[in-house]
C-alpha cells in the first residue's frame, strides 16, 4: 500500500502510471493506476484522513491507454466509486 500517485491541489498530473484521476465529495481522491498492458487498480483514498487507501481492485482497460482512458471506462470507474462510497464506506 502506498499513496497517491497525484495529489489533491495539483493541477496537472503526469506519473506515467496515472491513467485517470479524480476528487470526489471534497473528500475522496480517485486514481486508476496502471499495473499492466490492460489492466490497472482502482484506488480510493480518504483525503480528509491522510489519504487513507480505502479500496484497491483491479479494473480493466478497453485499451492501453497511451492517450488517456476510455469513456466507457470512466463512467464505469465513476459507477464503482459512488457504489463503493454510498454502500460499502463505513463513515
């Protein structure tokens, strides 16, 4: 476990293995970070709480990702969280 690849207030993230991130609720830091040719983890972190990682799962990508992620994949990634944050986070 290790922490974010971004961080909370930069404006431009460019970690070779950062293929999205996100703020969510002005708590949650999102990132999707490459493991693989197609493949990547899902990570959740708690900003209000030294960014705790919450969740990490692996998470498939339509496509290498050399130029940025897939809008399939996003809205997916955006589904898991609010899933994740609404019924499984114990606040």
């Amino acid at each position: 476990m290790s922490g974010p690849l971004g961080g909370w207030d930069d404006k431009k993230i460019s970690h070779e293995k950062l293929v999205w991130s996100a703020r969510f609720d002005e708590r949650f830091w999102i990132e999707v970070q490459s493991i693989g040719e197609f493949t990547a983890d899902l990570v959740i972190y708690d900003h209000n709480n030294n960014n705790e990682e919450l969740l990490r799962e692996g998470v498939q990508l339509c496509y290498e990702a050399a130029f940025g992620p897939d809008a399939d994949d996003v809205y997916a990634w955006k589904q898991r969280v609010i899933r994740f944050i609404d019924t499984e986070f114990k606040k």
